[in-house]
C-alpha cells in the first residue's frame, strides 16, 4: 500500500472520512484514534492507497472547512472494493475500538472518470 499517493484510474474509488472528536484537545484520545486507524492503514487489504491527516494551516477563506480533527482518504480500485471494505474484519474492527470517541463522521465517495 502507498499511503502517500492516489491512484486516479477510470473507476477507481475516493473514499474520503472526516472525523470530528469528542474530545480533540484529549491527547489520550488523539492518540487512541490514531493507533486504531494506523492499524487500519496497515492492516486492510482493499485499498491502494491511503491517507491520514489533519486540518492544514491554509489560508481562511469562506470556502474553506477545517473545523474537522482527522481526514482519513483511501483509494480503492472500484467501487466492489470500496463495498467489501465495508464489510471487511479490519474496518469493523477500526470502528468498535475508536467510534466512541468521536462525535461526527462525514464521508464523501467519489469515482474516477
């Protein structure tokens, strides 16, 4: 997996998570969140590519929206990937160690043209 790139091919799937946490201030929370998605990054094997971030210091414009605590992206060869993943031992897994610590998850799809 390259977790730095994106593969933008015909059909090829952007999966895109933002999180906001309970507590972003909480260093044992932050720390708990990212340990449970490393593990994921590491572990599935479905996606491409990935990649974890947070809010970049960009210029504040109406436009934009960093009010989230983590963007989690992953590339996935098609859309039956992206739909496996969702059913997939590691991403469950993701989900029951760190969904109680956020508040709010957005999620926005995209494919490849």
């Amino acid at each position: 997996m390259n977790n730095n790139s994106t593969d933008s091919s015909p059909g090829s799937l952007l999966h895109v998570v933002y999180f906001w946490l309970k507590n972003p201030d909480d260093p044992s929370d932050r720390a708990a969140f990212e340990e449970a998605i490393k593990k994921l990054i590491r572990t599935n094997p479905q996606a491409i590519a990935s990649h974890l971030g947070c809010p970049a210091a960009s210029e504040k414009r109406a436009v934009v929206d960093n009010s989230f605590t983590y963007c989690y992206t992953m590339t996935f060869p098609n859309l039956e990937a992206q739909n496996t993943y969702q059913n997939d031992p590691t991403h469950l897994l993701f989900i029951e160690e760190a969904q109680h610590l956020w508040e709010n998850v957005r999620v926005h799809d995209s494919i490849a043209l």
